[in-house]
C-alpha cells in the first residue's frame, strides 16, 4: 500500500499523508460481523482516569476478527478485503463452504478469490493458511501466533508485522519476534503463514492535532510546564531543566524512560531467550 501526498494547500495538509485504499475491494462490513464501539476515555469501573490521553474521537464499529480458527480442514474462499478503523491492517471476509462468513488479519499478498484452510496436520504451505508450528519448515515467516495451543493468536498481529520460525526442537519452538525478541513457544502452537497486510501504514504522518484527536488521542502535555503539585518536574521560571533529581520521573514520582517494568517473577521469563533491544535515541 503506498502513501498519498496531496498538494499543500493548507498548512495541515502540507506536513500529512494518507494512505491509499486501491486495495480495498469492498467498502462496507458485513452486518453480522460488526459491534458497537464503547468509549470508555481510559476510565475504569470507578469513572476514574487510568490509561491518560485518551478520549473523543470517531465513532467505530468493531469488527469481530477470527483469531482461533478452529473450523479445521474446511477450504474458505476470499470474498473481499475490507478496511478497519480499529487497526492498520487491513481485514478479509471469508466465506466457507458451509455458508459462514468470518473475518480474518488480510496477509500481505492475499487476494479475492483465493481459498485458505485451517488445520490441525498437515497443509499447503501457502500464505493464509493456518497450522502448527511443528508442520512447518524452518525459516518461515508467520503471524498471528498462539502462545498456548487453542487460545488464539496473540502475537504478530500489527500492520506488516512478521515472526521467523528459527528452530523446533524437543517440546518448543524458538521464533524472533519484530522486536527483535527471541523466545520459545510450545511447537503445537497454530500460526499464520506470511506476514501481516498494509507494512506502509507506519509511514503515514498524520500532520494536524484534528485527525490525532480523531483517533481517540487526546494531548499529551509535557511535566516540566506543569506546577509542582501536578508532576515532579514541574515548577521554576522560563525554560527549566527538572531541577536536582537524578532522572526523569512519572507524574507518580516512579523512575521513567528506560526503566524495566517487566517483573522479575513471571513464569514466561524462563522462556524468553533474549530480550528486545531498545532503539538508540537519536
């Protein structure tokens, strides 16, 4: 998917991009797939603000996605691609041979018309088409994997998003995560073969605070211009540093940017082989 450019005849729109929808194929959801939207603003059961910056924006349908797949050895065909306001994939509608319609994270490169097929053995070693990790060959890309078997994918689901099978070996398999991340997964795992639609989507820039706001992001103000009573880097005349602390801190007063966050406790630890490595600061 390439990125549109229009001519700047605003300031807005002289800094933002867009992308283009040439490959979507249908414009509206399937009515028995879709949900409505509940704006909950970062708020929790209380009415309290947990989650900041979030807030307005507009109005979404949810598209109920497949993860699971579980109507196994059934060919499904690609009836169309669709857009979802929720994510930056793109989605498909697939019809199966029974009559039910389901939707699906689009891979990059599957098109209308194609068939897909969800296994517990052996398949096609084709994009789209889902089975466990053990039944495929080393070096494959996937997405959408299962971190439990029957749970559902739940890894690798952002746009242009792919996992590497790197080794199956005893009761697991090692897979190199997009960020760089190495860990095991049980082999008997489902994953999707190929990687995720719409890998430009990042590139968009978005040039004006009215189209952030209308994602539902709402502005983030910096805590050395706040009081002292609102953040611990606030207060002092003019352009002031955040005074005598050793590091930046949350408006909670906990250590900030950097700072592990990951407890030491968990039972997954055991099987991450290799932490992310966090991007230089430029």
């Amino acid at each position: 998917m390439p990125i549109k450019v229009y001519r700047p005849t605003t300031p807005g729109r002289r800094k933002s991009s867009v992308q283009d929808f040439s490959d979507i194929t249908k414009s509206k959801p399937e009515k028995s797939l879709v949900r409505i939207k509940r704006e909950k603003a970062g708020r929790n059961n209380k009415g309290r603000i947990t989650v900041r910056h979030k807030g307005s924006g507009n109005k979404k349908y949810v598209r109920v996605i497949d993860f699971r797949r579980e109507k196994f050895d059934i060919p499904a065909r690609v009836e169309s691609i669709e857009y979802d306001p929720n994510r930056g994939a793109r989605i498909a509608l697939l019809v199966y041979r029974d009559g039910e319609k389901r939707y699906l994270l689009a891979p990059q490169g599957l098109k209308v018309g194609a068939t897909v097929v969800s296994s517990q053995e052996k398949a096609e070693i084709e994009v789209g088409n889902r089975l466990p990790i053990d039944q495929m060959p080393v070096g494959i890309t996937v997405h959408s994997v299962e971190l439990q078997p029957g749970k559902g994918g739940q890894l690798g689901h952002g746009a242009g998003a792919s996992i590497q099978i790197m080794a199956v070996e005893g009761k697991f398999a090692t897979l190199k995560m997009p960020s760089g991340e190495i860990r095991m997964v049980p082999k008997s795992c489902a994953a999707t073969i190929g990687s995720v639609s719409n890998p430009d989507w990042r590139l968009v820039r978005w040039g004006k605070a009215g189209r952030t706001r209308a994602r539902g992001i709402r502005p983030t103000v910096r805590g050395k211009v706040m009081n002292p009573v609102d953040h611990p880097h606030g207060g002092g005349e003019g352009s002031n540093p955040i005074g005598l602390k050793k590091g930046p801190k949350t408006p909670w007063g906990k250590k900030a940017m950097g700072v592990k966050t990951r407890s030491k406790k968990k039972v997954s630890n055991a099987l991450i082989i290799q932490r992310r490595k966090n991007k230089k600061k430029r």
